[in-house]
C-alpha cells in the first residue's frame, strides 16, 4: 500500500540496495529442447554434436583463450588452465547451419548456461559469451572473434568452452541448460530454446 511504499522510500539504514534484486524469469517448457534436438531461430539451426563437463582444458588451442582467462580465475586455474576448487568447464561442439537463402553472420558463442528449477525458474550460471573457442574469425574486427558469416545453406562446427562454478548445480540436479536467444524476425519477438543437457 501507498503509506508503507513512502515510509520505506525515506531510506532506512537496512534498507538492501535495488542492485540485488532481481526479478525471477520463468522458461516455457515447450522451449525445452533434448540435447539430440536440432533448435532453428530465424532459418539458422543449431545442432550440438558433443559436450564435454570437465576440469581439464585437454590439448585445446591455448591461443583462443579469452586473455582474461588466467586473472578471472586466478588460484583456480594451472598453467595448463585446468581448473580446480569446484570449477569446470563445459565445452559444446555446436554445428550451426544457415537455411536460408541469404549470407547471415551469426555469433557461434549466442549460448549461456542456465539451470532451471522445477517452477521453471531459470538462474544463469556460469559466463555469457564463453572464454574459449576452437578458432576465431580472422576477419572484422577484434570483438568479433567469435563471429562467422555463412552463406546460403553453409554449416559451420565450432567448439565453445564456458566456465561453471559446481556450487551453482544443486546436489539432486544433474541437468544444465544451454539457451540459445535470437530475435523471431518476422514478429520481433525474442526467442530462447533451451537444451537440456545432462552433466
């Protein structure tokens, strides 16, 4: 009601910053998608060949690291960036494949990981964007490593690597869910489908 609404704007000490609340998001279930799945936004279709949950950063390619990499996790990652403390990562090997008949420029690191509870609540997990990938574009600019242009009925198979904290996962919850977002370019609506992923 109005009365209380003011008394708590005049600011008392224990009042907790609006930075941390956020509103919670739900997922749709039919956007949940098996991990054999194939998922299409906008004529692209994504397609994930493998995954990989692991602490080891294996013989992958240390030159399309993110430079960030060893400082973020600084104490919790070795020369050879194998993780350790209740941090790991999941690598995807995703084929993505332009049906349209237009040259398209997607991003091939689109995915974030989320897990969602039985509410269908989704918290994020882990880092947007992803701090690996198996190669970078070589052409555009440097923010675009990521980025590959296909032509009409091109695939492309990438492998992105993204960090996740064991602490986020709870114990009876072995599924992670990879969303990929896109916009519908026929309605302007935004699109998330969700592959369920088990670790």
């Amino acid at each position: 009601d109005e009365a209380s609404k003011t008394e708590g704007d005049t600011g008392g000490e224990d009042q907790a910053p609006a930075t941390y609340v956020q509103d919670a998001e739900y997922v749709n279930k039919d956007d949940i998608v098996s991990v054999d799945d194939t998922i299409e936004i906008n004529g692209i279709t994504y397609k994930i060949e493998k995954y990989e949950h692991t602490t080891e950063f294996g013989n992958r390619n240390k030159d399309t690291v993110a430079e960030s990499l060893k400082d973020s996790y600084e104490g919790n990652i070795d020369e050879n960036y194998n993780l350790s403390n209740g941090y790991s990562y999941i690598f995807v090997t995703m084929t993505y494949t332009n049906n349209t008949d237009e040259q398209v420029e997607i991003s091939r690191n689109a995915g974030a990981f989320y897990i969602i509870n039985d509410d269908l609540e989704r918290l994020q997990v882990g880092d947007p964007g992803g701090i690996y990938i198996d190669n970078y574009r070589t052409e555009g600019k440097e923010n675009e490593r990521y980025h590959y242009v296909l032509g009409a009925g091109e695939s492309v198979t990438s492998e992105v690597g993204y960090i996740i904290q064991d602490e986020w996962m709870s114990e009876d919850s072995k599924y992670i869910y990879y969303c990929i977002e896109g916009i519908d370019s026929k309605t302007n609506d935004k699109v998330q489908k969700y592959f369920k992923l088990e670790l």
